[in-house]
C-alpha cells in the first residue's frame, strides 16, 4: 500500500491540528493588531480634539483684538507655551481667517506677512459647517504627522485657526509594543498549548497504529499478534479488548480446523459424499442403458457394474473414508474383486 508524505496518523494529525491553531492565530494576530493600532490612533485624536478645544479659549482673547498685535500674540504665545509644556511631540500654528501663519512654536511671532497656506486643512476648518479638519501627512523627514485644525470664533465671527501638529512615531512605537507584547503572550500561550495536544494525540492516534499493526500481522497469518489495553482513552482501551477477543476466538477456530480429528472427520465426510455420488451415478447410467447386458458387481447398488473410471473414484472415496491409523496415515484400499 502506498503511503502518503505523512507516513502515520500522528504525524497527519497533528500537522493538521497544528496547521489550524496556527491560522486561528494568525487571523486573531492580526484582527487583533489592528484593534490595537486602531484604538491607539483614536485616543490620540481624541487628546488632540481635547488640546484644540482649550487652546481655542485660551486664544480666543488675545485674537479679538485685531491689527496684528505684537503684544497680545506674545501673550498667546506665552499662554501656549505654558499649557503644551508636557507634549513633546506636539507643535502647533496660528493663523488668520485668509490662512496667513500668525505664530506658531518653531519660530513664534511671524516677522511679517507672508503668503497664505495651501495646507488644505486649514481652508476646510474655515470653510465647513463643523469648523475642524484632520489630514494625516509625511513631513520632511518621513515621519507620518497628523494634523488637526479647529476655527476659532467669538459669536459667529471667525478670528482664525489653531492647528496641532502630533508625530505618530511614538503612538505607532507604542502600538507595536503592544503588538510584540501580544505575539509575544500568544506565541508561549501556542507552545504550551502545542504541547498539550501533540501529548493528546499521541494518546490518541497509538492505539489506533497498534490495532492497525496487529491487523496486518493476523493477514499474514500471525495470530498470535495482540494489542496492548492499557491506554488512556476509554474508548480505545474497550477497542482493544474487543480486538484481543477476536484475535483469540479466530486463532481458537483455525486450530480446531488444523486438528487431526477435524482433518479426518472432513474427509470422512467427503468420501462418503463421493461415494453416494458415484452410486447414484452408477445407477442411473444402468437405467438408460435399459436391457443392455450387465455385468454383476455384487459390490454396489442392483449388481451394476461400474466403468474404470468410477471404480478409481469408488476406491479413492473408500481409502477417505476409512478412520485414520495412530501413525497418522490410511489405510489403503481392498483387494480389487
């Protein structure tokens, strides 16, 4: 019989468990990184929103007063200074209702006006109903920074836009620490559990390779071939127990064929079978054969006198049926009469 790549069961069974756990994992690997980097990119755009909204009261009175005040703006920039101190990865611009940079933490007062931005954050916060816009972009050096710009008003009136600027290096650093932590708990959670069921299965594929062995030993004529009842399932001890049963009342019955009182009483049986056989052959042929002439044989059946050829079978179903002597032969035929 051919065998597969996988030559037993065990080895099939087990690649197979182990194939499924793998994929379980690796599906709930990933749904779970993206929850996780999801969840992370969320409260940090809330953190923000929250940030935007304070500093856009604090804002609100140095704006009011219009014709680029030096003075106020400073104050602003004082104000801001103090209230980001502990975000370090957070800049932030303000601008005018044309979206011309006012100020912002890089390089405070602007010198002068300059061109209006083409940042198309800010001319969404002015223009739309929600007065706030949010783009995530690459800055100069790479790094993914999302940008989030919310109006600044005073009843009705626009005075200008605040837009905070928060690298995502460090939140997506964090997301992928989460994520090694999780892989990490995941992959020993795997390997423990990975042993536990090759342990199981060995458990359970065994017994079933030691019926199937014992199997292929009987066909072969060995039928002295058992297996153990020792093993840990219940159902498969029980398998084994009536597989053992089996195995003994078969070789019980091929002994009692091989026996010397068997052998005899079969044949025995068959000679008298031929026997009749052949006399009722005899005895019809006579019938057929009507008035023709016949010799007696006082031997068989209305004085018919048999052919040469019945006459051997006569002889060999005689010597068959006759009992065997202690030296485990026959005793050959009678003289011919």
């Amino acid at each position: 019989m051919r065998r597969s790549f996988f030559g037993s069961i065990y080895l099939r069974f087990s690649f197979f468990h182990l194939l499924i756990w793998l994929v379980s994992i690796l599906i709930v690997s990933i749904f779970t990184g993206f929850i996780i980097y999801s969840t992370n990119y969320w409260q940090l755009k809330q953190n923000l929103k929250t940030l935007t909204f304070i500093a856009n009261h604090v804002l609100k009175p140095y704006l009011i007063i219009q014709d680029d005040n030096q003075e106020q703006l400073q104050l602003a920039k004082q104000e801001l200074d103090s209230f980001f101190s502990q975000e370090t990865n957070l800049n932030w611009t303000i601008y005018d209702v044309q979206g011309v940079p006012l100020i912002d933490s890089y390089n405070g007062i602007s010198a002068g006006r300059s061109a209006p931005t083409d940042d198309p954050e800010i001319g969404e916060a002015i223009q739309n109903e929600i007065g706030e816009s949010e783009r995530t972009r690459k800055n100069a050096q790479g790094d993914n920074i999302l940008y989030l710009a919310t109006r600044i008003e005073n009843e009705g009136q626009v005075l200008g836009v605040v837009r905070l600027e928060y690298s995502l290096r460090t939140a997506q650093q964090a997301a992928r620490t989460a994520i090694l932590i999780f892989f990490v708990s995941v992959g020993s959670v795997t390997i423990i559990i990975g042993g536990i069921s090759f342990i199981s299965a060995k458990n359970f594929t065994k017994p079933i390779e030691e019926i199937t062995k014992a199997t292929d030993q009987i066909s072969h004529g060995d039928l002295e071939a058992r297996v153990p009842t020792t093993g840990k399932i219940p159902e498969l001890a029980y398998l084994g127990q009536a597989f053992n049963q089996m195995a003994e009342r078969l070789q019980i019955q091929v002994a009692e064929l091989r026996s010397p009182a068997a052998v005899d009483g079969e044949a025995r049986g068959v000679g008298e079978t031929v026997a009749r056989g052949v006399g009722e052959h005899v005895e019809a042929r006579g019938v057929r054969e009507g008035d023709r002439p016949r010799r007696h044989h006082p031997g068989h059946p209305d004085g018919a006198q048999p052919g040469a050829r019945e006459e051997r079978v006569i002889a060999c179903a005689e010597t068959a049926a006759r009992p065997a002597r202690p030296d485990g032969l026959r005793a050959g035929p009678g003289p011919r009469r």
